[in-house]
C-alpha cells in the first residue's frame, strides 16, 4: 500500500494537504496480466517504448483509479468502489498526482512499486504463462 501525501489547492482557495491510499491486491494485479494479452507488464513497457502519449495517460488514469481507496477504521479492509474513485477523480489532488505521474518517469516508477504488494510479481508471472 502507497500512502501519498498531496498538497493542493481546493475549489475554495484554501491551500489543504491530505494523505491519500493506493493499493493493488495480488489478486488484481494477477487479473490485470491475464485480461491482458502478453500481460500488464509487457503491455505498459511496449507503450513507454512507443512513446504513445494517448495511452500512457488512459492507462495512468486507469491505474491510479483502480487504486485508490479508503482504510477501514480497524486497517482490516482496503475500500474501494467506482463512487469513491469518481469522487478523488473530482479533487485536483487527483489533478496534482496525475500530472506528476505523467511528466516524471521517477515518481511513475516509485507510484507502481508501492502500489503493488512484495513478492507479486512472483505470483503473477507463472500465472500468465499459463
């Protein structure tokens, strides 16, 4: 799990820093590189390759969305849902993170590796190939 700390300007002009959550369960990212031809993985390096600017955002959008979520109180659940993915869709610390994410390779790179649980690409990797 990634908590990330933004700091960002709401729509009534006052200046708020908030901690949000991201996190992808081995179960999707294991859904991911089998809903995927070739797999995730292989999907989003063909993109960086080709430098296609349309999907890297459409993807980054997605991946960041499908992230995000809430803790439950006692820490047992991760809560998600398209309600409250709308809802920080809506926020321009939404705005604030994409557009980190997308014009700086480094922060893309430490966002995915904290989203994604230890030792998942072990799990996901023969599953694939199956």
């Amino acid at each position: 799990m990634l908590k990330k700390t933004i700091t960002y300007t709401d729509f009534d002009g006052n200046e708020r820093t908030e901690d949000f959550y991201f996190n992808l369960s081995k179960a999707e990212i294991i859904e991911m590189e089998l809903s995927i031809a070739g797999g995730m993985t292989q999907m989003l390096n063909k993109i960086v390759t080709a430098q296609d600017g349309e999907k890297i955002i459409k993807t980054f959008k997605e991946i960041i969305l499908k992230a995000y979520g809430e803790k439950s109180p006692d820490g047992k659940r991760f809560i998600k849902s398209e309600e409250l993915s709308a809802a920080f869709s809506q926020t321009e610390a939404y705005s604030q993170l994409f557009i980190e994410l997308v014009t700086n390779a480094d922060a893309a790179a430490k966002f995915m590796n904290g989203i994604i649980p230890a030792n998942t690409t072990q799990i996901a990797a023969p599953v694939a190939q199956q």
